[in-house]
C-alpha cells in the first residue's frame, strides 16, 4: 500500500486511508505508523482525561470506543488500533483522523483548532464554532465555488512567523439535509456511523500539498433574538486568545500532555499576526450569502 | 452543595417555568431575559456541554455508544461543573447501557416535577408537532427518546425517555438521592407555598419577599410577552404553537377528545392514582 500524505507527515498504515493524498515527498522514514494489533485496556499508569481516553507519563495516549476498537498512541508515532470485530474501516477512520489526529498534535506540540478551513487566494482561511454552527457546510459550499478544501474537523496550526496551516485532507463530514440543501446526493457515500445519516464527501478539487499561511479565521457564532447579522473583527488580543483556548481541539489532552505553554504561545502569535472575525449569523442563514462577504473581507 | 441538582421531568411538564422561576431566584429576584439568562439552570443534555466533558463529539458516536457514555459524563460534570440542570432524562437504564444516564452518584438532589399527562398530551402535540393521537401513543411508548435527529444534528444528545409512567416512577423510586416532587397543578394553583417548599428543598431564600418576586420575574404572561417579541431559543423546529401556549391545568377537558382521555388513563391509571391524578 502506498504511503499517504497527512499534515506534512508520511504515513504508513495497515488499514487504507482513501481521504489522503499520496506520499511523494523524500525517502524518509515515515513518521506516522499505523499497525493493527493487540491493545490492552488499561494504560499503565495511565490518567483518565476524559471518560474513554488516558494519557501516561511518557506521552501515549489510549482511546476507547466501545464499538469501534482501541487505539493506543505513542510519542513516537507508532499507533496501534485494535478494532472490535464489528467495527468497519470507516468507522476506524472516522477516529484515527479525528481524535487520534488531534492526540498527535498535541504530542507534536502543533495548534490544533477545531475548525474547517478552506484555500482562498494562495493562504488558509479557518472556520471555527460548535458542532452545528455551520463549520463543515461553509467550506462545502466553498468547495462548490471552486477551493479546496484544506481541513475539516481538525485545522492544524503550526506557530511559525507567519503562521501556517497543514492540510489534513479535503473530506467533509456532512448531514443529510446539509448535502441535499447544497443540491448533492448521498447515495453510495460512506456514512460517518453505521445507520447514521452523516456521510463522508470528499471534496472535488484536488487536495493540498503544501503547508498554506493562515489568512484568517471566522469564529461562527448564531444571532440572539434581536440581533444582527454580521462580520466584526475582533481587536483585542486578550479576545482573540481566549477564543482561541475555546476553539482548540482536545484542549485537555495538550494539558495533559505539558502543553499549556507552546499551546499559549501559539494563540498569541495568532493574536498578533492573523485577523480573527466573528461571523454571527441567524439560524436560517442561507450560507451562500456569505461566501462573497468573507472573501471581501479577507481580502480588505 | 456538590454533584448535580436536577430539575427533571418528563417533556412539557413545567420544567422552564422552574428554571424561569430558579433564573431569577439565584440572581436575588431580577428580571430575566428568557434567551439568555435559563443558561442558570442549564440542559444537561446539550450537545455542546456533553462534547466538552466527554472530550469528544458525540455526533460520531453510535446510539448505543452514548447511552455508554453518558454515565461517565454526568459524573464528570457532577466533579467539575456542579451545579443545577435541567433534564428529560428519565432514571432508567437505556438500551445496551448498565446504568441510567445520571447515575445516583452523580446526582445532589432531584426536583421532580409531574403533571397530569392529560394535560401532557395536549401540550406536547402543539411542542413537537404531533397529533393528539400521536402524542397519546407517544406517552405510553417505553422506547420513547428525544435528542436523536436522524437527519442533522440535534442541539441535544439522546435521552432515553420511556413511557410518561415509567419515567414519573423512575424518578419518584430513585433510591440513595434526596427527592422532592412537585406537582405542575400544585404551582399553579398556590404558586408561592410550592415554590417556597422548592427554595427550602434547594437551600435558597425562602423568605416571602424573596420568592414572590422570584415569582413575579417568572410569571407565565412575562415569559410568553418575551417570547412573542424576541421568539425562545429553545422552541422546537416542529412547533405548531408558541413554547408559552397556556400555561393552565385541566386544559384537556376541551382540548383533549374523550376516547384519547380515556386511553392515557386506561395507560397511565396506577401512576395517575399514585400522584394523585383521579
């Protein structure tokens, strides 16, 4: 199997990873390898961080979902997953370049945020919130206007000057209703949960090789009564920073892992280099609306 | 105080009508602004809060998953967030789980409240956007959950309801918590010797002057104004009514057809009798 492209890393995996391009950088060894196998369930000596995940002493993070399999998560880049007997790949996946994704971050001492992100004009643009803000369906119909699709879930940040976003992969997790109100159909598409009507899209246009500045981030947030609609950039940095803590992906388990300072230097830097804007939109939004208005605004 | 506080109750059963009332009461008696400030009695069901603590999404679980997981939240929640909450969850054990979503551990003290499913039906069909029919059937379902949306993604994660019995008597038979149960009829009918017992029960003023005016800020004409001018966050999509519809008892003798009367106490008869619903 060919080795894959993930954030900059070569990955090579005992199970197939169709969302990512291919490995054609150098002959390095791979940083990343993914092997199938044997995984205890305890950690020794590990922490529990949150209810299905520990973190030990030397860095290594286990993951448990109780359907799909153990993952254990080594410093090293060695994982191991020993999935559940009726666990699909897909599901595997879904947690490997999700979760696993975000462990591997934050052992490597990267930002990441929980966001979509999206090229526009040669840089990253980021789109961060929570679940049901909008995140996936705003890069999805900025996928349709022709970019590329940079990261879904997971936007991870590498603090250079300035800095930088390393692609994931260009696949969307997306609802039903969200994919039918963009005109697309889910048929023969993966689904995110078995008998779950989340499917997995990968996006038309080709993937992204390259690390890309980040331009921009839009923090998606929904109108209260009597509110207006609206882009607002956000000035003081002290703002920007907390929401940015609010926005990082697994914030726990960089703590966990010793990285409240790397993590705090990060946002800073992105306080200070990069504009972040806060997009607060009604409910019913179409998202359309709002695709020329972030680009003019990214675009000053 | 440590652990949860939980204001449960099956749907449409008075649950914000407290948390109005809890809203103002735990900000010494001031006006409430209905899209913000129940954020003091929050739902402990919500995607957002339930992701936070459980340090994943559980979008990208399967249902028997969260059913798992949930215990394990809740007890977090009860060591890192204590505090009050609202909950529809009922105190059994869903499906493919070992223990009920809020295990006992987790939980300070349960405000149970109840009312007469009669009532109930009527009010959940406007909520949900059921027919009275559906709604009746809906009552006596013991697989009956909310928060699943198969189609997008709900605001809250899935509680396992059951039928309008099992779930009032899941919570009236919690064994190791402290209980109180309140009847909706009962706080409409003497609003200040119920909610008084309520502030005793939680270890909050109960002084007259205090829960009166707690009281005044959360009077039903007050919630249901706020919600014609600025709408209420927390309506359901389906609706066919404003959340604040009436706010009255015995509003099934005309609303509710006899057959579908007599269908929810031919269901529900022993735990009628048991609350007193004759």
């Amino acid at each position: 199997m060919t080795d894959g492209l993930l954030c900059g890393w070569r990955i090579r995996s005992d199970i197939a990873l169709p969302e990512l391009l291919d490995w054609q950088g150098d002959d390095r060894i791979p940083d990343l390898v993914v092997r199938l196998g044997e995984v205890d369930e305890r950690l020794p000596e590990g922490r529990e961080i949150s209810p299905l995940l520990q973190i030990d002493g030397t860095g290594a993070g286990l993951l448990q979902v109780p359907m799909v399999g153990r993952f254990l998560v080594r410093p090293s880049g060695g994982i191991t997953i020993a999935p559940q007997p009726e666990a699909s790949e897909a599901e595997i996946r879904l947690f490997l370049l999700g979760s696993v994704l975000g462990m591997v971050c934050h052992q490597r001492a990267l930002l990441p945020l929980h966001a979509s992100s999206v090229a526009i004009d040669g840089g990253a643009v980021a789109f961060c919130g929570p679940s049901g803000m909008g995140k996936s369906t705003l890069a999805l119909r900025f996928a349709q206007h022709g970019h590329s699709v940079v990261s879904d879930d997971i936007c991870v940040i590498e603090t250079c000057e300035p800095p930088r976003v390393r692609p994931c992969f260009p696949r969307l997790k997306l609802w039903r209703d969200t994919m039918e109100d963009a005109a697309l159909s889910p048929e023969g598409l993966e689904r995110n949960r078995r008998g779950q009507e989340k499917f997995h899209f990968r996006a038309p246009h080709a993937g992204v090789r390259e690390p890309l500045p980040l331009r921009a981030i839009f923090l998606l947030r929904r109108a209260g009564s009597g509110e207006g609609e609206g882009i607002q950039r956000l000035a003081a940095p002290l703002d920007i920073m907390a929401a940015l803590e609010a926005e990082t992906f697994r914030l726990q388990v960089g703590h966990a892992l010793g990285r409240a300072e790397t993590l705090f230097q990060a946002r800073a830097l992105i306080a200070n280099d990069v504009p972040v804007y806060r997009l607060t939109r009604r409910a019913d939004a179409q998202p359309d609306r709002w695709l020329d208005a972030i680009a003019a605004t990214i675009r000053g | 105080m440590s652990g949860l506080t939980l204001i449960a109750s099956y749907p449409k059963s008075g649950n914000t009508w407290l948390r109005a009332f809890l809203a103002s009461h735990l900000r010494d008696g001031r006006p409430i602004d209905l899209n913000a400030d129940l954020s003091e009695v929050p739902n402990l069901t919500s995607r957002s809060l339930q992701d936070c603590h459980a340090g994943l999404e559980h979008s990208d679980l399967s249902r028997q998953e969260v059913a798992l997981l949930r215990p394990l939240t809740s007890r977090r929640i009860a060591r890192e967030q204590p505090g009050f909450y609202k909950t529809h969850d009922s105190n059994l054990v869903p499906p493919g789980a070992r223990e009920p979503a809020i295990p006992p551990d987790a939980i300070d003290r349960v405000v149970c409240i109840v009312r007469d499913p009669r009532d109930v039906a009527v009010s959940a069909a406007a909520h949900f956007g059921w027919s009275l029919d559906d709604s009746v059937d809906r009552m006596a379902d013991t697989a009956f959950c909310i928060g699943h949306s198969p189609r997008r993604l709900n605001a809250n994660v899935e509680q396992w309801i059951s039928s309008w019995s099992a779930h009032v008597e899941s919570w009236l038979d919690a064994g190791g918590v402290q209980l109180l149960m309140l009847r909706y009829e009962d706080l409409l009918a003497d609003p200040l010797e119920s909610f008084t017992q309520l502030c005793r029960f939680l270890d909050l003023d109960d002084t007259r002057h205090a829960v009166s005016r707690s009281l005044e800020e959360s009077r039903f004409s007050a919630l249901a104004g706020q919600e014609a001018r600025g709408g209420f966050r927390e309506r359901s999509r389906t609706s066919t009514a404003p959340f604040f519809r009436a706010g009255k008892a015995g509003e099934w003798r005309t609303a509710l057809p006899a057959v579908l009367a007599e269908r929810v106490v031919g269901t529900h008869s022993r735990v009628m009798a048991r609350v007193g619903y004759g």
